[in-house]
C-alpha cells in the first residue's frame, strides 16, 4: 500500500525532513541486544512487568543502578510497537513497518527477557506468577503492564472489522484497515468514535478525524464526505486553550461534533452503528449505509452548511449511512490488575501521583497507562514519569525519601492535517505546560515534522535507553534564553 506523500513547501523544511528522516535510517541499525530470553534465576533485584514504552525504559534505567543482571522484564511480545506513529499509518502517511522493532533489540542488553505472561501478583509475598507456571520474586518491582483494548465490549466487535469500511488505529491489526477504508472512500457519512472509557491519547480519536478530511480535499471527495465525530464525552478537549483552537478548526472545516455519544454496537454487515446518547440512557441513535440515506446524508450536509456547523448531524432520521467508521475502543486495566492488591477500585495500580511509588507497597511502583496517575495516557507522558520514577526508586534505594514530584505533564500532538500539528503539553490541572517560546496552540509545520520524525528518532534510541525523560530541560533553556 502506498502512503500519501504531503505536500509541503520551502527548501528549509524539505531538508529539515530529509535530515530527520536520514537520522531515523541510521538509528535502526544501533538496535540494543539482549542476553538470555530464558530466565535463568527466580529472583532479582529490579523486576519489570511489562516491555512496552515504560518497562523498557525503566529496565535500562535500573540496568545502571543495580547492573543487568539483577534486571529482569517480563513481557511475551515478540515484537515491540512505537503506537503513537499509528495515527499516520492509518491516514496513509507512514508505513505500518516503521512502528515495530523486535523486541529482543529493544531489550538492554545483559538484563533478563522472561517471555511470559504475568498471571498473578502477590505484593504481600513479593513474588508474581506467569502463565507457564513460573515463580519469580523481586525486591523491587515496576507495573508497566499498559491498558486493555476491549472491542468485544461493543457488540458486533472485533468480527466487524472482517468487513470493509472499518478500522481503528489502535491496534496492529485494523490500522490498516483504516487507510484502505479511507481510500476506498466514495460518497456519504465519515463517522469517528470515542468511548466512554479512559483510552491512551485521547486525542487520537479525533486526529484521524482532521486527517481523513485533509485527505478527501486532496482527493476531491470533501463535497461528497459528511464527516462526524461522535464522542462520549462532554467537550472536545480537556485543556481550554486547545480546546478553543479545536473548536476553530472544526467550524472552518465544517467537521460535526455530537457529544455524548457512545458506540454500543457495529452491526458491519449493514454497515450500521448504533451509539447510545449518555445524556438519556437508553435512547439509541443507528447510522448505516443504504442508497437512500445517502441522499440524507448530503441533505444534511446541505443543511448544516445553510444554518451552521453547530447544528447536530440528522438527529430527524433514525436511520443514516456511514461510508467509513473509525473505532477507538473501550479501554480498561489488564484483567490481571483489576483483581490484584495492587490496584485500586477501579482496577487501575494504585500509586502516588507525585512519586509514582505504591500506596500500600513501599517496594512497588507503576509507570504508564496502567496507573491512576489522573493525566492523560501518552508516551509523552510516560517519557516524564521514567525520569522521576527513576529518582524516586533511587532514593528509596537509599533508605531516603523521593523529593522529585511528578507534575502530571503530559503532552499530544494534535494532528490536524499531513503537514500540520497543535502541540498541546499540559499538566495535572490542565494547565497548558509549554516547551517552546511561541504559543503551540497554532497549527505548525514545524511541529508536524517533530511529530512525524523527530520524537520517533528520540523514542527509539533515547528514552528506550533510559536517556529521555521528557522536554523539561528544553524547556528550562528556552525559558532561560528568554528572560
């Protein structure tokens, strides 16, 4: 499948690209290696669970405290996925190959790769269990285990996803599938969900959403597309000052949003949805795909273009088309957290949201998407965690207490187009949390560039090294350089 090439303009960022892309090249081939994948020991020192994002870094960080082999990781992939280049894949911009790397190159070389899956915690006794049976005790231990995709939560799914004009961008199996519906595109309803869960950046839902309607300009379709947003929740973006550079684009680009909406069932077959509307429980909304609504869905858009892009999508018909659906899933804890003394109410582990250290376990720590750090799910923000992680179990190495604090920073680059980005950062609060002296809620060529190239250069050969512990320190020289 050939990617869509965007156009941009300018030799300074035509070269800009080209250098970032040579870098990317060059990287792949000082790839990180791997002792032993058969765990040979019962106990270490530092053990991991997890080998995305937050448990590689973290194992390479440890590596340097207490030295490879007393590191362990325990995690059955085989390959290892940079998800957040996934929005690209899906809208055709990137090569769904570029993604992976196996993880036994990820893996720090000298510490331990336990292929296996963790199947039970006991905190209490300081030991886990894996599903091929194994006993393995720590002194240390740091949950990275991610979060759960549950497709099968919205009835029709994962099965839909066999039948074109579906995909979804967060899994290695159906982002392609969202190019391919993307490019078969004709004429009629374009519908993007959110659900009514935590998700890992959440702003991804609505990326694909900007893109999609990039790529019917470029192609000639935008007149025929009528392109919606159904989301659950009740804005569309928690931090005002994105929110509002959002809201601009999506009346410009005369993009529908409905807000609490809920994609309950898939009925692929029909290409039918059906979202459920949070503020009347019970109360359904079906979108499908026939002739005749086809013809409703340009009504509609003639409609909306006359009194307004405000104006809800059809909410007169009970029945609509979708000529392409993009589902993000529902998303929860691994099951084996949501029952384990880690974990809190709802599932999630229970950590201090300034150290990261267990609430109850002085010797646990969590990292990442499977916490319930009360910020938003991203590698950004993991790429901050590991740095403070890394100091708070250093001291408690030490018999001394963790005095770096975690802000909640966190950041999503909002793509808006092939060659454009929103770069929001921002903290516990919501507070906007800025690296660069400019204001970042601008859409920027630039910004699109470091998205699409610079952070996968930094993710692969930076902070899986334990090396990148988010923008802090640019932050602090732009801020020095300013005053």
């Amino acid at each position: 499948m050939t990617p869509l090439v965007s156009v941009v303009s300018g030799p300074r960022a035509r070269l800009f690209a080209c250098f970032l892309r040579l870098g990317t090249q060059q990287a792949s081939s000082l790839q990180l290696h791997t002792g032993a994948s058969l765990a040979a020991k019962n106990y270490y020192e530092v053990l991991v669970l997890g080998g995305g994002s937050g448990g590689i870094s973290m194992a390479a960080r440890m590596k340097r405290r207490v030295g490879a082999d007393n590191v362990a990781i325990v995690e059955p992939s085989e390959r290892h996925f940079y998800q957040p280049i996934w929005t690209l894949v899906g809208a055709g911009a990137k090569q769904l190959s570029s993604s992976f790397r196996p993880t036994v190159s990820v893996i720090p070389s000298g510490v331990e790769w336990i292929k296996a899956r963790v199947v039970e915690l006991n905190p209490d006794k300081n030991c886990i269990q894996t599903d091929n049976g194994k006993e393995i005790s720590y002194k240390y231990l740091i949950i990275a285990l991610g979060i759960q995709l549950d497709y099968e939560k919205i009835k029709g799914l994962p099965e839909g996803f066999d039948h074109p004009k579906i995909g979804s961008n967060y899994s290695v199996r159906t982002v392609e599938k969202t190019w391919k519906a993307l490019q078969d595109f004709e004429e009629g309803n374009a519908i993007f969900t959110f659900p009514n869960t935590p998700v890992k950046c959440a702003g991804a839902p609505q990326k694909i959403m900007y893109l999609s309607e990039a790529y019917f300009r470029k192609t000639g379709k935008r007149s025929k597309a009528n392109i919606i947003f159904n989301t659950s929740l009740g804005t569309i973006f928690g931090v005002k000052k994105y929110a509002d550079a959002l809201k601009e684009i999506i009346q410009e680009r005369n993009l529908a949003v409905n807000y609490k909406q809920n994609l309950i069932e898939v009925r692929a077959d029909k290409q039918e949805a059906v979202f459920e509307n949070l503020d009347k429980p019970g109360e359904t909304q079906v979108i499908s795909v026939s002739g005749q609504v086809k013809r409703s869905a340009e009504q509609c858009h003639r409609r909306r273009r006359h009194h307004g892009s405000h104006l809800p999508v059809c909410h007169h018909h009970v029945l609509q088309e979708y000529e392409m659906l993009h589902v993000t899933p529902p998303m929860s804890s691994p099951d084996v957290l949501k029952t384990s003394p880690v974990a809190d109410a709802a599932g999630w582990v229970d950590v201090d949201k300034e150290t990261l250290q267990h609430r109850r376990y002085p010797n646990v720590f969590g990292i990442g998407d499977c916490t319930n750090l009360p910020t938003s799910k991203t590698a950004a923000a993991v790429a901050a965690q590991s740095g403070i992680l890394d100091r708070t179990i250093s001291l408690i190495m030490k018999n001394q207490t963790p005095r770096k604090k975690y802000d909640g920073y966190t950041s999503c680059p909002l793509v808006t187009g092939y060659n454009r980005v929103i770069l929001a950062e921002f903290d516990y609060n919501g507070q906007p949390l800025e690296t660069f002296p400019f204001d970042q809620s601008k859409e920027r060529l630039t910004m699109y560039f470091m998205k699409a190239d610079m952070m996968p250069f930094l993710y692969w050969n930076m902070m899986l090294r334990g090396y990148w512990g988010g923008p802090a320190f640019l932050r602090k020289l732009f801020h020095l350089g300013m005053s």
